[in-house]
C-alpha cells in the first residue's frame, strides 16, 4: 500500500514537472525582460537625445565681406558703438551678393537669412580693433536659425524646404550661397557664450550655467559644513533619547519630501518673510542646501559609522578627549565617504528644478549674473522653458542643454566614484 | 565697506585671534619648552581668542541683514510726507519700491515727482549711515570679544574644554537645522493654506468637483469660491500615480528578482549601474523625453488603434514617470529580497520547489512588507513629482479616468498658480499653498508609512 501511494506521488510530481518547469522558464524570462525594459528606455532615450541634440553644436555661418564703412561707425571721428548702423554694414554685404534683388519686399526676405547677431560680431570686431575701420573683412556671421534647420536637413545635398518656414526665393538664395561656397558649418560657439535670447541662433546656456554655479556655491558652503556637524553630532554625542529619534525619523522624512514642498518653503520664508531677492542664486543656493541636506546627514551618517570603534577606542585610551577623537580619528577616516555623499547630493542640486520654478527663477534672463543676487536661472530650468519654446532650432538648444547638463552630472558622480574606490578603507 | 570686505576682514581678525591667543598662552608660561605647564594644548588657547573674535561680530551680522531692510524702510516711511504716509499698504509699497529702484539708480515706472526724489536722497542717506553703523559694530565686536578673550588667558584657564563647548553647541545647531527646516515648511504651507481657508470654505476645497482659478480674480465674483474644488486634481494625480505604478511596480520587482536570483555576476555589474543611471537623470530632462517624444508616440500608436489620445495625455506623463521610478522600486525590492535569510530559500529549493516557485511562494511572502514598504515610499515620490506632469501632463482639470485624456495633478497647478507675476495675498496664490499643504501631509504618511515599514521589517531578519 505505502509502494503503491509512493509510486502516485511520485507521477503526480513527475507529471506536474514539465508544467512547472514551463512556468520556470515563463519567470525567468519575465524578469530578463524586465531589466532590459530599463535599460532598452536608456537606449532610446541617449539615441534620441544625441539625435536631436548633437547638431546645435554647429551651426551654419555666412562668408559676407563687409565694409567696415567709418561714415557709418563714426559719422562724428570717434567710433559710435551704441547707434551706428551695424546692421546696415551687414546687410550692404549681402546685399551685394544678390544685386538681382531690388524691391523693397524682397530685400527683406533676404535680409532675414542674417541673424541679428551678425551686426553685433562686426561691432565687437571694431570695437576689438579699431584699426580696421576704413577696410572691407571677410567675416563668417551667423545664418538665422530658419536657414540653420534648412542646412543641417539638407545634410549636404542642395537644399529643398519642406518646412514651410522659408520662401521660395530665400530656399533659392540659400542655394546660390551653398553653391558659392559661401556657407559653412561651423562650432556653435554662442551656444557656450551666450546667454538667453528670443533668438534661437543667439541662444546659450552660459547664463544658466553661471547661474547653476553660483547655486552650488552656495549650497556647498552651507550644506557641507552643516551636515558633517550634524552627522556628527548625531552618531556621536547625541544621546540615545526621544529627541535624537524625532531628529532621526525627521531627517529620513525631509529626504522623501517633494522638492516642490521645498520651492514653497523658500517662497515663503526667504523671498516673502526674509524679503530677499527673486531670482537669485542666492535664494536658489539656500533652498537647495535645505534640499541637500538630508542626502548628506544620512551618507555622512554611514560614513562614520563605517569607521572601526577599535580607532575611538584607542584614541581615547592615549588620553584624548571625546571631541578629539572625533576631530582628529574618526571624521579624516569618515571624509572620502562623506564627500562622496556631499557630490551625489550637489549633483541632484543641479539636476533639480521645480523649487526654482517657485522662488523665481524662470525668468527670460539674457545677461549673464555676475555675483549672487543678481537675476539668473539654472541649467535644468533653461531646459524647461527652451523645451516650451514653439521654435524647432530650440528643440535642438534643448537637446544640447541636456546633453551638456547630464556630461555635468556624469563628471561630479565620477569623481564621487573615484574618491570612493581610491580613498576609502575596508576595515 | 562692502559686505565681502568685511565678512573677510572679520575672518583676517580670526586668524590673527588664533595666532595672538596661542603666542600668548606660550608667553605666560614662559616659553614653548614650559608648554606642559598650560592646561590644554597651547593651539586651543588660539582657537579660543578666534571663537571669541569671530561669533560675536558674525552673529551681529546675521542680526543686521535681518533686521536693517525693516528699519530702514521704517525710518523711510516716517520721513515721507503725511499723505504718502496714510497711502494705502499697496499703494505705499509700490512707492518703495520705486524709491528703493529709482535710488539704486534705474529706470522706474510713472515720472519723478519731488516727493520721490526726496525719499530716494533719506533713503540713499540712510543705507549710507546703516553700512557705516554696520562696519564700525562688527569690527568693534571682533576686535573687543578678541582682547577679552585674550586677556583670560592664563596657565590654568581650561582653554579646551571652552572650545569643546562651544563647538558642541555648534554642533546641536546644526542638527537642529533640519527640524526647522521641518517646522519652517509647516508654518509656511499652513499659514498661508489657513488664510486660503477663510476665503474658501475647506469643504469647497476638498470636495469641490470644479477647478477653475482663473476666474476667481475678484472677490465679489459670482462662483469664485466654487471654482476651487480640488477633487479633480487629485483624481487626475491619482490616475497618473496609477499609470506610473502600473509600469514601475511589475517592471522594478521582476528585475530586483531577476538580478537577485538568476543573472550572472557580469550582467549584474552592468545591469545595476545602468539603472542607477536612469535614477539620476534630471527629471526636467525626463519631462522633454516624454513632452517630445513619448507623447507624440502615444498618440500616434492610440490613433491608429482608433483611439482618441489628447496631445498632454495621462498616459505618456504616467509611462514616462514610471520608468523614472523603476530604479527605485527595484532597488527597494532588492533589498527587501536580500534581507531573507538565505536558509529559507535553501529549504525551499531543498524540498525540491523550482527556483520561481521559492521565490513566489516564499521569498517574496517574507519579503513582502519591505516591498509594500518600498511602494508607498515610490507613490509618494510620485505623487510629488513636479516636473514630468508640468512638461507633459495638461492644465485643464477634467475629472475622468481616461488615460487618454489630459488631466492635471497638484503639483501642475501649484507651479501654475506660483510662477510668473502674482500679488502674493489673492486667493489663487495661497491655494497653491493649500495644495502644497495637501501634498505635504499626502506624501508625509506615506513616507513615514513607508519608512517604518521598511525599517522595523529589516530588523525582524538581523
């Protein structure tokens, strides 16, 4: 009887095997397929990015030789930098490229392939040298940002619009000028020195970036020293009472609050009730360093944490004092993790936006801020409002932004990496 | 002198504290060869005079930058003409402001008038004689509290433990930062939501089906305290949190399974660091990625399966979102997975279960708290999540549960309401502190939930 239950057992199991074992492999691969749902996003999201973005690195410049007329730059002797009528130079340059061109409709048009920015390089060209008033130069100035997309769709071939965005004659202009090698593409290098602007073909990220620099300035000088002293005092010398558990679950709390929560804080407090001013670094740098703060407790936290108590102990059995066991023992062997901690905290500083949208910061600022409380933005929300521009060239500005903003990130978590495999101790 | 100049010179007077206070600790007991003769090392008689020289003049400072702009502008205020003075509180601090723009020099608004430029030339008078006044206290304070200090010392001044006190308070404050900081976002988001509150009716506000604040710029207005109902917000953040769970939690567990119990080493090493990649984009960028590219391809895709996809759609903000969450979930996950003692999954494998079958039948049983944990602490990081829903979610508040449609969360309209140009006290201003208030208590119990969830189960396996 025992053999016969044994033997159904047995099949039961035997014939259950391959359904389980199909079951088996369906799980197995449920998961593969998981991770790679992760990953694959990656891939499409870098191959887009780099798609879109890696052409506003260039950008499309016109050979114009400009007569650098002084009845126009100085009608008076001395070169008029504010009023003289650069862009009367510029378009007299072009203008002579296409003498075909004579109705006043029609001349705009053309006039409308030069970007702004081009009567502004022949005057900081004078204004640079002014030993080339009275010469004609040779200049390669910016193409508008319309004639830009044209060039970089066109990838070479002669050029067809198919936008809509150019006329007929200008997309034939264009032609000529591709066909006299008048047209080149070159480094944008606006992009890098310039700040904001309504133009997309003027546009750049410096003013952001400055802005972005300055916040972390702040932020650093705050939030480092304040969270090592508090990561300090927590691990250290705060006793075990119900104060030092509020403090505890408070600080775990504030790291999962939305930043958002933040950006009204800062709103509220430092802008409303401090009144100090909008849009600055300052205020931004404040707000994030609240922001930063938790990160850095609870890393600097663990880092001490890490360090053997056998140091403490024989600190503290030559004679030194609590405080300097810490000081002199235990914080130079907890620093490397707790830089570590303190980089990855800036580097989701700088990555942050929505509390800077409410204190401020998402004003069109075209100079670039010169100290703390001057009016700036921030790299992430210079990605935010260009993302909102109608403008196909700022799609590519955005793109740009980003790349350059995630090579930021991907430098500060190196070098947290680094400072981790090559200063710090397994004990 | 500037503010820099002076914060620098106080810190020069540090230094020079430091060097003072040591040289002269050595010179009471006669020399560095009778430095044993001193209570503490002779570096903390120096650090003492530059305490002592540094917090005195740097706490006037704080007080200063505090205090000044409201004494200033009170003393402004006292010296215009009694006409100017009974101006309405409005009105008065325009005229401030324009005195305050037109004395620093640039162009204001509206023309100049005597009065103006009569405020502007009290007001340039008074901030000279604050920074003068400024300049002389802090530097008196750093050079008086270091000769006091200096002056104390003394072969058995207890130099050391002085520091050591003082460096301990310093200690406390900082710590206790975070507690204000908890405090300060309370009474900030409560203040102004209780004032909201005594224009809107709570009731109105939580259970209201109607969200429309543009139209409540005037007080008298018909409807204006009926167009403040947040149930649409909530519903339309739920659907999003809904959307992004349904893609963060399947997708964040089966990879923290499949990374724990079955792929090799090397795709492990690759696998995780990528992932913490995707957790360390900017979410400003994840909201571009779903604004250009994801929505645009699920409104494609539902069109062609004869849907009708609005161009802000729930549905890409909610994918987009999920997948920003996936990290965090799986990483949660896994370490609610790896905190099951290993022998229950030996045991299991033991009795002759496939490997899928002790993971679900009793890995993931055991692990089950940390996960739901790990959830609620994703939810919550969803719900507050700003930047992806005002990038790619939409600004009207429709009330429906289709994925399809545009709807808009909290944390759109409290960027809406904020951002740009608003006098501060209008009720449109303060709901954004009423929902700030929502989704600060919101995401608190979830986090505090999560948390200890997380937490007091880790423990049951130590």
């Amino acid at each position: 009887m025992a053999m016969a239950t044994s033997t159904t057992n047995r099949q039961k199991v035997e014939a259950g095997l391959s359904r389980r074992r199909r079951k088996e492999l369906v799980f197995r691969y449920t998961g593969l397929l998981a991770t790679t749902v992760g990953i694959l996003f990656l891939g499409v999201f870098f191959v887009d990015l780099f798609g879109k973005g890696a052409s506003a690195f260039r950008q499309t410049y016109i050979s114009l030789d400009v007569e650098l007329s002084e009845a126009v730059i100085a009608p008076g002797g001395e070169p008029d930098f504010a009023f003289a009528d650069f862009d009367g130079l510029v378009r007299d340059a072009l203008r002579k490229l296409f003498p075909e061109v004579t109705e006043r409709s029609q001349r705009r048009e053309l006039y409308r392939l030069l970007s702004v920015g081009a009567a502004y390089q022949v005057r900081d060209l004078v204004e640079q040298d002014p030993a080339l008033l009275g010469t004609t130069q040779t200049l390669w100035v910016p193409a508008s940002a319309n004639v830009d997309m044209l060039i970089k769709r066109s990838e070479g071939e002669p050029v067809e619009d198919d936008s809509g965005q150019l006329s007929v004659a200008q997309v034939y202009w264009v032609g000529q000028l591709q066909q006299q090698e008048l047209l080149k593409k070159g480094w944008n290098t606006a992009l890098f020195t310039n700040g904001d602007s309504r133009e997309p073909e003027l546009a750049g990220i410096r003013g952001a970036l400055m802005g972005s620099f300055y916040m972390l300035l702040v932020t650093v000088v705050i939030a480092f020293p304040t969270g090592v002293a508090a990561a300090v005092y927590l691990e250290e010398f705060a006793p075990r009472s119900r104060i030092s558990d509020i403090i505890e679950v408070n600080i775990n709390n504030l790291a999962a609050v939305p930043s958002i929560v933040f950006g009204l804080l800062g709103l509220a407090v430092f802008i409303n009730w401090a009144s100090l001013p909008r849009s600055a670094p300052l205020v931004g740098g404040l707000v994030l360093s609240l922001l930063t703060l938790p990160v850095i407790i609870i890393a600097s936290r663990a880092a001490i944490k890490s360090v053997p108590p056998s140091i403490r102990d024989a600190a503290s059995s030559l004679g030194a004092s609590r405080m300097q066991v810490v000081f002199h023992h235990v914080m130079p062997l907890a620093l490397p993790g707790m830089l570590t901690g303190t980089i990855i905290g800036m580097s989701r500083a700088l990555g942050e936006s929505a509390p800077l949208l409410m204190i401020g910061m998402v004003a069109f600022i075209v100079d670039v801020p010169a100290g703390l409380t001057d009016p700036a933005t921030a790299l992430p929300v210079q990605i935010y409002l260009w993302a909102d521009s109608p403008e196909r060239a700022f799609a590519e500005r955005t793109s740009a932004a980003i790349i350059v903003l995630l090579g930021f990130l991907l430098l500060m978590n190196l070098a947290a990496v680094i400072i981790r495999k090559r200063m710090q101790r397994n004990w | 002198m500037e503010n820099t100049t002076l914060i620098l010179t106080v810190c020069l007077l540090g230094v020079a504290g430091f060097y003072l206070g040591r040289s002269r600790s050595l010179s009471v007991v006669g020399g560095f060869a009778a430095a044993r003769n001193l209570h503490s090392l002779p570096g903390y008689y120096g650090y003492f005079t530059a305490i002592w020289c540094l917090l005195p003049a740097l706490a006037v400072l704080t007080l200063w930058f505090v205090l000044e702009p409201r004494v200033v502008m009170a003393l402004l205020v006292d010296s215009l003409p009694q006409a100017q003075q009974d101006l309405p509180p409005g009105q008065l601090n325009l005229l401030l402001n324009n005195v305050r723009n037109f004395a620093a020099g640039s162009a204001i608004g509206g023309e100049t008038n005597q009065v103006l430029t009569d405020a502007a030339a009290v007001y340039l008078q008074l901030q000279a004689r604050s920074r003068l006044l400024l300049t002389g206290l802090v530097l008196a304070c750093a050079v008086l509290g270091g000769v006091i200090a200096w002056r104390r010392i003394h072969p058995e001044f207890r130099a050391r433990n002085r520091v050591e006190g003082i460096v301990m308070l310093l200690l406390v404050a900082a710590s206790s930062i975070a507690i204000f900081t908890t405090i300060g976002i309370v009474l900030s988001v409560l203040f102004e939501a209780v004032r909201f509150f005594g224009e809107v009716p709570i009731s109105d506000f939580l259970f209201g089906t109607n969200w429309s604040p543009q139209t409540a710029i005037r007080a008298d207005q018909v409807g204006s305290s009926g167009s403040f109902g947040a149930i649409p917000l909530f519903t339309g953040t739920l659907l999003i949190t809904g959307i992004a769970m349904l893609v963060a939690v399947p997708v964040g567990l089966m990879t923290a399974i499949y990374l724990a119990e079955y792929s090799s080493r090397g795709v492990r090493e690759i696998a995780k660091p990528l992932l913490e990649l995707l957790a360390g984009i900017p979410t400003v960028v994840y909201g571009f990625f779903a604004a250009l590219t994801i929505a645009p391809w699920v409104r494609r895709t539902g069109e062609s399966l004869g849907f009708e996809v609005a161009s802000e759609s729930a549905l890409a903000a909610g994918l987009v979102m999920g997948i920003m969450i996936i990290p965090l979930v799986s990483s949660l996950a896994d370490d609610a997975i790896k905190a099951v003692p290993g022998s229950m999954r030996d045991g299991a494998l033991g009795l002759g279960s496939t490997r899928s079958e002790a993971m679900t039948k009793v890995i993931l049983p055991a692990a089950l708290p940390g996960i739901v944990g790990g959830i609620l602490l994703a939810v919550s990081r969803a719900i507050g999540e700003t930047m992806i829903v005002v990038m790619a979610a939409g600004l009207a508040a429709n009330l429906t549960a289709n994925p399809f449609a545009a709807v808009t969360t909290v944390t759109v309209q409290i960027v809406t309401l904020l951002v740009g140009d608003q006098e501060f006290d209008s009720a449109k201003t303060l709901a954004a502190f009423a929902l700030g208030l929502i989704l600060f208590i919101v995401t608190l119990i979830l986090n505090m939930a999560g948390l200890r969830v997380v937490r007091k189960y880790r423990e049951q396996y130590e």
